[in-house]
C-alpha cells in the first residue's frame, strides 16, 4: 500500500450521489401513513399571547391534531440556556412563556393528512396577542430603565459582559504618540443555506422517538429534544441526512421539537418543509455589532494601548451569544502582540431575530474593527500596512489580551509573508499603492482602483474550559489481510467535506486503500458524541478520535483479534474559562492564522465595488485534501464578500423587510470576485492530526476590513459600516445625502 493518502485531493466520497441528485436531503423524506406539519409564527416582534382559539382549524378537512405550548411538557429549550419557549401561549407550566420575543416565534404546530390542509387550517388558528412595545436597539436595551425581557433571567437585557484588563491602558495612552479613535457597525447576515429547515420524525423499530433533519450535534440536538419532552436523551434518536448547508444557522433549533413531540403523540411519521421566508424569520442570524474603539501606537509604529467596547445584539434568545462574543473579545485586538488593553464586551437580549453561530462566531465582527485600526494607525504613521502588521504581529510566546500566550506555533508572521510575496505587494514607501497612473481605467473613467491588507485568527475547537472531546469506533475484518474497514462517526457533513478527510485518515492510520473503509455517519443511536460542526473542529477533533481508534483496532489486528473492533475519545488539550474582572485566561487549545490582500474598482459615480483580485494565505498546518481546503478558502471568501458588499440585511421596528432571496440580495456567479487564489501555509500544529488545524472559518474573517482598505485607497474616505453597497459608498464620497 503506498503510503500517500494524506496531502492528496481524493475525490469527495458523496460527490456522485449529489451531482446526480440521489442524495436524500431533509425535505426529500418520506414514510408510509405520514402526516405534514405547518408552524405558525407570531409575525410580531413583543406580545403576550392572552388566549388561542383552536375551534375552526381542528374542524378543517383533514386536520388530525394541533399543538401549543400546553401540550409541551417542559415547555423551553435553547443550546446555551433554557429560556426560549418551544410554543409561545397560555397553558404552560413554565412562567413568561405567554410571551413572543421576535417575530419567529412559533404558537402552534398544526399536523393534517396533506400539507396543503395544514397550511389552510394554519390560517383559521384565532390568536388574541396583546401587543407590547418592541425593544429593538441593544444600546436602549442596556439602560437600567428599560423594560425587562427576561425578568425570569435576571433584572438587566444585559445577558452577557465580558472584560479584558490588561496592563495600564490609561498610563500607555499618555506615552503614545499617535492614537486613532473608530466607531463601526457590522451588520446582521442571513446563513442563505439552499436547503431550508426541514425534517421527518416517527418512532422507530426500537420505540425511539427518531428525529431525521440537518443540524451540526447530533447529541446536542438530541439532549434539546429531550429536554422540552421530558424525556431521557436514550429515547431519543437524531438522524443526519444529506445536509444543504449550514454555516453555524443549525446549530440552533428550529422544526425538531415540534417534529417530535407530533410523532410521540400521533405515533404517526409526521413531515415539515419550512419555506424560505419562514426560514429567514425563523432562525437566528450573524450578530449585529456595535464598536467604539481607541488605540495608540508609538511613532515607530508599536501599538502600546488599546480601549474597545462592543455591543452585540443578541436578539430575543441566548442561543450561543456568550460564547460568540467571547470569541469577539479575544479577537477584537487582533493578532498583534499589545502590552495593555482594556476592553468590554455585551450582549444584549432585545427584540430582534436572535444573533446565533455563524461562519467566523464573532470575530469577523471583532477582526474588521481590529484591522480597520490597524490600517488607519498605518495611514497616519505613514507607514505600509505589510511593515506595519509585521512590527506587532504576535509570536511565540507573546501574551495575548486574555494574558496568556498564544498555543504556538503562532503563524500570523508566515501568513502576512506568504500573502505579501503571493500578491506582489511591494512594501515601504507607498511602493504597495496602485500607480497614480493606473489608478483610473482611463482619463474619462469614474472607476478607480485600489488595493487592501488584512489579517485574522481564530480558535480551532470548543474553548472557554469546555473539555474538548470527540468519539470514533473502527471496525477491521479480514482473513490474513485487511479487506474491509468500518468506521464509525456522527460527525456532521454540512458541505464542508468532512466525511471525505476521514475515510483519507482512517486508511493512512490503517495503512489500507479508501476503497474497502465503509463509514457509518450521524446516527445517534449507534454513535458515540462528535460534539458539532463548528469552531473549525472537525478535521482536528475528528481526524484525532479517528486516528486513536485506528491505531487500537490495529494493535488488535496485529495480535490476531478477528475481527479487531476499537473506540477512542480524543480529549483535546485543556482551556480555562476567562476571568470575569481580568478576562484572564488559557481559552483555546489552538489557533490558526490568516492573511490577505486584495484589489478593487470602485465607480465614484455609481458607488458599484468590485473586487478584481483577492489573496488568502492561510495556516491549515497540513492539508489533509488540498482540493476541499481550497474550496472553503473560496467559498469562505465568496460568502464573506456578499458579507461585506451585498447582503443588507434590513429590520424595522423588530419585522424583518428582508424576508425573501427577491430582496436579500445573494452573490452570484456575476457578482463574486474576479480572480481568488488560495496560498496554503503548511506549518504542522504538535495536537493536529498529521499537523493539521481548522480552516473552514480562516478565509472568512478579514474579507471585510482587506476590501474596506482597497475602497480607501481607492477613493481616499474610509467607510466604518457595511455592507459597501453603492448608497454607502456614494454617501461617503458626498455624492448623496
């Protein structure tokens, strides 16, 4: 067997069976005697719901049962924190669940013989709402005088603070000799996945109550179940199918409780299929944040000091808020070594769709704020952003904010390099500008060029003093030889093409071809936990469990065991919450580092940006499959470009106006940069398998700042919100009001 497999792009396992349209996703289940659900939603961001007449719908034609929350038995479920209502109404046992939050919270589940019966019998459900003022500003929401959305949770909206002090940013600040003071606002996004909520449930062979629809935990998703059931986890099972998409949107509930409770109840398979508005108001999406921000630097360009304060709306529910904007305060000073810093970080429970899990998990939010400092410091010390970076950069052993140093090797110095020589950035003396003759297409042209630099990091794996953790089984029979492999994991294949990098793991491990290893995938019920699809996990926490299991069947192998079958639970390297004064703290196991530089054209005269040219260098320690790694470095910059460019994302008085992909607008092939390429720094991790880190969120987090800094050298303004739609650029230019 040649010894080859890991570095080399095989092909995705479930490739054939997507491109031909065989693969089953969510909505193509189907069993015998189903029944079809429809949710209603409250389409009101605050009100109490004071009675539900369910008279006429239960008499419409084919309407077998309809559900609200006093049919729940513990009536709240949420990944974090129990506090949102699985049916917002009267008749529950659990206090303030009589309440609607945002406009997506559900009031009933009606199930009929036909989906078309249960969406007209939807219409005939008579709630009587007794409305309540909207809270949709998290500034307002801080104020000890406002109205309190939670008072079971306490007597603030503040539902989450977070605190950084480190050295003495007052003393520093007076020694600086240069400091540059910001106010920016990221905006909300839409996970836009293809594949809406959908989902199946029906007891199985066994009597267990079977959930199939996408997600990114299958145990997590099961305790929830569970949980609003009243129920132990064991009589509960999660299955994956074919999974369209997920960016950190399913990691949050939306259709599986009321699936569930339908089917334990009618002992019948019962089926939903939420349709692209209901699912753009019904899960959460990127938090909104908002940014004060000073730092000061020494003339030779050394940061000394650095004061943020970032404001998250969390929206109605906890859902992963803390831990989000944990990861916020961690990056928001960037990957630069700074001696003393004071920062504060909320979250804010207000009225608006909740803020949830989303590709880069706060720190795209922290790192546009961090990076559009970085290069106005640059401007004003005159000095090139390249040079700039390269005198703070951190390294090995620099303490980070949080005080502790940063697990090495800490690459961001390769990074910054590999991104500089790949693009062809000419460091010092504005040699990086676009010529001033190039800078115009032409002598009648309004459209100018320019050019950006930005930098990342983030954590790889869960932090914050969560034991890390992942399980494998692998299972060898054969007669003399090995012919045939079993491998056992629940880790979810939400795109990404995990499922791929673990057959490729298991046969290196094994020393066998990819052809005989047979994977077993995302079935609670026969495998142990995974934990999630997140945090850039899976090659690293997966590839770990894997590559331990393997070696133990093997060792069983070789001592004559027939057939050799094994488990292994990675446990990853320990983390220590953060301190709730100093934010003190040992809060990632492992980062990785990324840099990139970028071209646009910017037209003055109709404010349209468009990026002809971007470069990412990223840190995956060893590419597993350089072909996958590739495609999430794209496809990361493809999303986090409509991220800064196109997608308004747009809420009024907590009702979302952008409920429909007609008026979200989505890049398309038309509109995504002219020219990505993707530079692989390979520099092993000592944890990672074979050396290899995360990278499914690296491209993502310094798209927005790196295209904000070629806007500016472009135009000469620089531009602290986004998206930069046309209206934005134009009104920066003073072309418009």
């Amino acid at each position: 067997m040649n010894n080859s497999i890991i570095g080399k792009s095989h092909p995705r396992v479930d490739a054939r069976e997507k491109v031909t349209g065989a693969a089953t996703y969510s909505g193509d289940l189907t069993r015998a005697d189903m029944l079809y659900m429809k949710i209603l939603m409250a389409e009101r961001p605050h009100a109490r719901v004071k009675n539900i007449n369910l008279s006429k719908a239960l008499a419409s034609a084919g309407v077998v049962a309809i559900f609200t929350a006093q049919d729940v038995p513990n009536n709240e479920y949420g990944l974090q924190i129990p506090d949102q209502p699985v049916f917002c109404g009267p008749g529950s046992a659990k206090p303030y669940t009589d309440i609607v939050r945002f406009v997506g919270d559900q009031i009933a589940a009606v199930v009929a013989e036909t989906e078309s019966q249960a969406h007209e019998a939807l219409k005939l459900i008579e709630v009587d709402y007794e409305d309540l003022p909207p809270l949709t500003d998290p500034i307002t929401a801080m104020r000890a005088d406002a109205l309190i959305l939670h008072p079971d949770r306490g007597d603030t909206n503040i539902c989450v603070h977070y605190k950084i002090r480190k050295g003495d940013v007052d003393e520093a600040f007076k020694k600086a000799d240069v400091i540059v003071e910001g106010e920016y606002k990221t905006p909300v996004q839409e996970h836009a996945y293809l594949q809406p909520e959908a989902g199946l449930s029906y007891i199985d062979e066994n009597g267990l109550i079977t959930v199939e629809s996408a997600g990114q935990w299958t145990h997590a998703d099961r305790a929830s179940i569970a949980h609003a059931l009243g129920l132990p986890d064991e009589k509960i099972r999660v299955i994956y199918p074919a999974i369209g998409g997920a960016f950190g949107g399913r990691e949050d509930l939306s259709v599986q409780i009321p699936l569930a409770l339908a089917a334990w109840k009618l002992q019948r398979p019962v089926k939903i299929i939420w349709s692209r508005r209901e699912s753009i108001i019904g899960h959460g999406k990127r938090h909104e944040v908002f940014i004060k921000s000073k730092w000061g630097a020494t003339k030779d360009g050394k940061i000394i000091a650095i004061e943020n304060e970032l404001i998250g709306d969390g929206g109605a529910y906890m859902y992963t808020s803390n831990k989000v904007l944990g990861n916020a305060t961690i990056t928001s000073t960037g990957a630069y070594f700074v001696p003393n810093v004071k920062t504060d970080v909320y979250g804010v429970y207000t009225n608006n769709i909740p803020g949830a899990a989303f590709r880069g998990f706060g720190a795209p939010q922290a790192l546009f704020m961090a990076e559009m400092q970085m290069n106005k410091l640059a401007e004003k010390l005159n000095l090139d952003p390249v040079e700039i970076r390269l005198i703070n950069a951190l390294r090995d052993g620099d303490t980070m904010g949080v005080g502790t140093p940063a697990p090495g090797p800490v690459t961001v110095v390769q990074c910054i390099e590999a991104a500089r020589d790949g693009f062809g950035w000419k460091v010092g003396n504005g040699k990086w500008k676009v010529e001033r003759g190039k800078k115009k297409k032409s002598d009648q042209s309004s459209v100018v060029r320019g050019r950006g630099f930005a930098t990342g990091f983030k954590n790889v794996g869960f932090s914050f003093g969560y034991q890390e953790n992942c399980w494998a089984k692998v299972e060898i029979y054969g007669n003399g030889k090995i012919e045939k492999v079993i491998l056992h994991h629940a880790g979810a294949e939400v795109g990404q093409g995990t499922h791929t990098v673990m057959i490729q793991m298991a046969a290196q491990t094994l020393n066998v071809s990819t052809n005989i290893i047979e994977l077993k995938v995302s079935d609670s019920a026969t495998q142990g936990n995974p934990g999630s699809a997140s945090a850039s996990r899976l090659t690293f926490m997966a590839g770990n469990s894997i590559k331990g299991a393997a070696e133990l069947a093997l060792q069983k192998w070789n001592s004559e065991e027939r057939p050799a079958i094994a488990e292994f639970k990675y446990l990853a390297p320990r983390t220590t919450p953060m301190d709730k004064e100093t934010g003190f703290s040992t809060p990632n196991f492992q980062y990785a580092y990324v840099a990139q530089a970028c071209e646009v054209e910017v037209d003055t005269e109709t404010g349209h940006v468009k990026v002809t040219r971007i470069l990412s260098a990223d840190d995956v320690g060893k590419a597993i499959n350089p072909n996958l790694i590739v495609g999430q470095i794209e496809g990361a910059i493809v999303q986090a470009h409509g991220y800064a460019v196109l997608e308004d994302f747009k809420m009024k008085n907590g009702k979302v106006l952008t409920d429909q992909f007609s008026n979200y607008l989505l890049p398309t092939i038309l509109d995504i940069p002219e020219k990505v390429e993707s530079v692989l720094v390979e520099i092993p991790d000592p944890n990672g398998p074979w050396g290899a880190r995360g990278v499914g969120e690296l491209p993502y987090l310094p798209v927005a700042p790196v295209i904000a800094a070629a806007i500016h050298d472009a135009t000469g303004v620089w531009i602290d919100e986004f998206p930069f739609t046309p209206e934005r650029v134009l009104r920066a230019l003073g072309k418009i009001k």
